[in-house]
C-alpha cells in the first residue's frame, strides 16, 4: 500500500511541476528615467501644495469663498501628468512684480535720456 501510494504522490508531483509555472516573477534592471520621474512627479507636487498653502493664495481662496483644504485635496486626487502640467505653468509666470518693475525702469529710462536733455 505504501508503494501505490509513493506512486500516486510522485505522479501527481510530476505533473504538478510539468503544469505549474517555475518562475512567477520577473526581477529586471530598473533604468534612471523611472527612478527619476517619480521623483520629479513628487518634486512637482510639492511645489504645486506649497504654492497653495502660501498666505496670498489662502487669502484669494477665501475672497473667492472657497476653502484652500478643498484645492489641496483636489491636487492629491489629480494624475501625475496634469500635476506635472500645473507645476510648469506654476514655474512659468513671473513672480509678483517682477515684470512691472523691469517694465518701470524701462519707462524711467526713456523719459530721463529723452526728456530731461
């Protein structure tokens, strides 16, 4: 009895190897561009939170009647390509006055060389 049934163990085990698979995972190489993506996708969300969290924004939030936590909120469910789409429009504008100010030394200029000769 011990021999059938060492036999029908060992059939069994040889089909079981035969019709399984050996390998069920994958190990493979990660490449930088991945490593780096996900990293820029959370530089990118930090720099869109840190944006909404500033002073100006929460005031102009509220002025709007809206809640900053709500827009925080909003980013954390947006994908990583429209947050990555905000952080470079973010990136984008000029900062505060920045523009004016090199708009009004321009004008000052014009008028001092051509007005005060």
């Amino acid at each position: 009895m011990t021999s059938a049934f060492k036999k029908m163990i060992c059939r069994f085990l040889a089909i079981a190897l035969i019709t399984l698979p050996f390998q069920t995972g994958q190990a493979s190489m990660i490449g930088t561009d991945q490593v780096n993506t996900a990293a820029t996708v959370q530089l990118d969300r930090n720099l869109v939170s840190s944006y909404l969290s500033r002073a100006q924004t929460v005031s102009e939030f509220q002025v709007l009647g809206l809640n900053s936590q709500d827009a925080i909120d909003r980013v954390a469910a947006m994908t990583d390509d429209e947050v990555s789409t905000l952080a470079g429009k973010i990136s984008a504008v000029p900062a505060g006055g920045d523009g004016l100010v090199l708009l009004i030394l321009v004008v000052f200029f014009i008028w001092y060389f051509a007005f005060r000769r």
